[in-house]
C-alpha cells in the first residue's frame, strides 16, 4: 500500500435515535486498528453525540460516550466540531466531551480538500 | 476539488445548508434523488452565496422520474449516470450529503 | 489513436462503493446499482461494494418484490457474476438484523440462513483495505 490515504468522517445525526452515530464509531475504531489516519467532523445534530454524560442502559443500548473517550487509544485525536451547528443548537465548545476543534465554513472546506476520502454518516 | 451529491429535498435545510456551505471553489454540485427539486426555480436564493467556480449538475433520471425535467433552472447541467460516474472521476474525492 | 489508448488507461479508475440504504426502502439503494453498473460499461473497476448499516439486507436470497418490481438482490448477485465483484455484507450490522450465512447460522442456533449466492460476510477490516486501495470511494445513504 503506497502512502496512507487521510479519511475524514463527517456525522451529522443525533446518537441513540439512528444506527449512524454507532456505525461511524465503528468505522472510525476500525480505521484506526488500520492505522488509516481518520479525523472526525461533528455537524448538526452529530454534535450532540459530543454531549452530556450518557447512560443508555436504560434503552438497551451500549454506550458512545465511552468508546468516545477511547478514540486517543486508537490515535484518533483529531476531532472537529461545526461553529454554525453549535451556534444553532446553542451550545459552546466547552459543553462538549472530547475537547473538539471549532471549526468555521473555510475551515471545513479547508478539511475537505486536506483529506483524501470522506465518508458521511 | 470534490463533487458533492446531495439527495435530501429542499424542506431539509441543515442538510442542505450544510452541503452548500462545504462548495469550495471549483468543486462541483451533484443534486440526486430527491436533491433534485432545490434545482426549480423557487429555490434560486439557496444557491446565491456560490462561487461562481462551483458547476452544478442534476440526475437527469431522478428529474424525469418526478416529472420535472422541463422545470428546473438552466444553471443545472443535466447528466446521465455515466456523467455521474465521469464527475467523480473528473473531481478527486466524492462528498454525499443525505 | 496512441493519443486515445493512453487517455483511456488514465481514466481507469478504481472504486469502492459504500451501501448504507435499504433495499425498497430509500432510492439510494437503487443509485448505488445505477452507478455500479455505469461505472463497470464504462471500463472502470470496483474493488468492492461494501454493504453497511440497512444496507445489509440487500444480501437477502428471500426478497421476494412484485414480478414488475426489480429484485434489487439478484441485479447485484448478476453484475457480481459478470464483473466477479466482490460484495461485501459487514457481518456485525448482517447478523444483528438477521441476514446470515450458513455459518452464522450454525453459531446461533438458527433455523435457516439467507444470506444470498455471491455475496460474503465480512468485517469493518474489509471497508478500510477498500478505502486504501481505491482511487474513489462513494458513500450511498438514507
């Protein structure tokens, strides 16, 4: 395999009420066992995966918020979260797990073009 | 450069929204599915913020599909699945927006 | 006519197709066909067709549409056989909803399997070499 190809996984969906925060991890995790470098990007309602202490116990679930904290492990530390998505939803950064990047539309066009293959869940 | 395909109607507006404000210059805009009805005319003032360097393509299959063909504004160049295929190949990464 | 035979071979792309939507369910299922099949008449490769998510039951043997309908399994089991794809089903997201091989099947105690003729179970290890090895990789979702 000639130079590793940069992946970057945009997630836009709330966790828990769809598949598509889990698939992501899964993909990002697998990535990361690959060592294929993987950054992810939060956007709309994804960054809500970033918030709050989770317990989903209750609704039969695993939780993200654990394997979340366990991204560093598998050096996936560069994390991104939409400035717009989180003015929308009227959050700061500081509400979030994970310590992500602010990121402006330049800068997401900026990741866009800096990453080799971009996956959307 | 990146070719964006977009399959969510006009009434979903952060996918949309979010999708538009990702073009870069000289990227290139594929509307599918049901993507395609942001190309009618009531929907021009979506697009007005692009640079001018952004192409902007509709699926001619999905168009005729929802009877629209004839409806939607000349800034939309239609192609055929091929020219999907010829686009992605044309732009080096392919972003879907759904 | 060199000119030609060396632009052809430029072109030549490989690619992977990432199936995130549900047979009948979302249009994008039928998309992702549509560009395989496209791709392939015109002298591209696909390395792999990875199926994720609801896209799993795409590999069901026992889709059974309207005679008029299209059986959305069958297209790709034909495109597989006339272009040896490889198409892939991710055996984490297969198993929990119920698309399983005869093997599958046999670890859980099941009564049957459906897992359609030409397509394979596989893990989330097959979608990353897909990803390094291609030259574009295309995501179809709902």
């Amino acid at each position: 395999m000639s130079a590793k190809k940069k992946v970057l996984i945009i997630n836009r969906r709330a966790p828990y009420g769809r598949s598509n925060a889990r698939d992501s991890l899964d993909v990002a995790l697998t990535c990361g066992v690959f060592e294929l470098p993987v950054s992810l990007l939060f956007a709309d309602d994804g960054v809500y995966q970033l918030l709050g202490e989770h317990d989903a116990q209750g609704i039969g679930q695993k939780n993200l918020s654990a394997t979340m904290a366990a991204l560093p492990m598998y050096d996936i530390d560069q994390l991104y979260v939409c400035e717009q998505s989180l003015k929308t939803q009227g959050l700061e950064t500081s509400d979030l797990a994970n310590a992500p990047t602010a990121v402006d539309q330049d800068a997401i066009q900026q990741l866009i073009k800096e990453h080799d293959v971009v996956l959307t869940f | 450069m990146a070719l964006h395909t977009l399959n969510r109607a006009p009434a979903d507006q952060s996918c949309v929204t979010r999708c538009l404000n990702a073009l870069a210059d000289n990227d290139a805009l594929l509307l599918i599915e049901d993507g395609v009805y942001a190309a009618l005319p009531g929907h021009q003032a979506l697009f007005a913020a692009l640079p001018d360097s952004v192409s902007l393509y509709v699926l001619q299959p999905d168009l005729q599909a929802r009877g629209i063909s004839e409806k939607v504004r000349d800034v939309f160049t239609p192609i055929d699945d091929a020219g999907f295929v010829q686009l992605a190949c044309d732009q080096d990464k392919v972003v879907s927006w759904f | 006519m060199g000119f030609f035979l060396w632009q052809n071979s430029w072109l030549q792309m490989i690619f992977t197709l990432i199936v995130q939507a549900a047979p009948y369910s979302h249009q994008s299922a039928d998309t992702a066909y549509r560009f395989a099949k496209s791709l392939l008449d015109q002298g591209h490769s696909l390395h792999r067709v990875f199926f994720y998510a609801d896209g799993v039951h795409t590999g069901s043997a026992l889709a059974s549409p309207p005679q008029d309908e299209p059986n959305i399994p069958e297209r790709w089991q034909q495109l597989a056989q006339d272009h040896q794809l490889d198409l892939v089903v991710c055996i984490a997201a297969a198993v929990r909803r119920g698309v399983l091989d005869a093997n599958e099947s046999g670890r859980y105690s099941k009564p049957g399997h459906n897992l359609a003729d030409g397509f394979e179970l596989s893990g989330l290890g097959q979608l990353v070499e897909a990803i390094a090895v291609s030259d574009r990789t295309l995501t179809f979702g709902a």
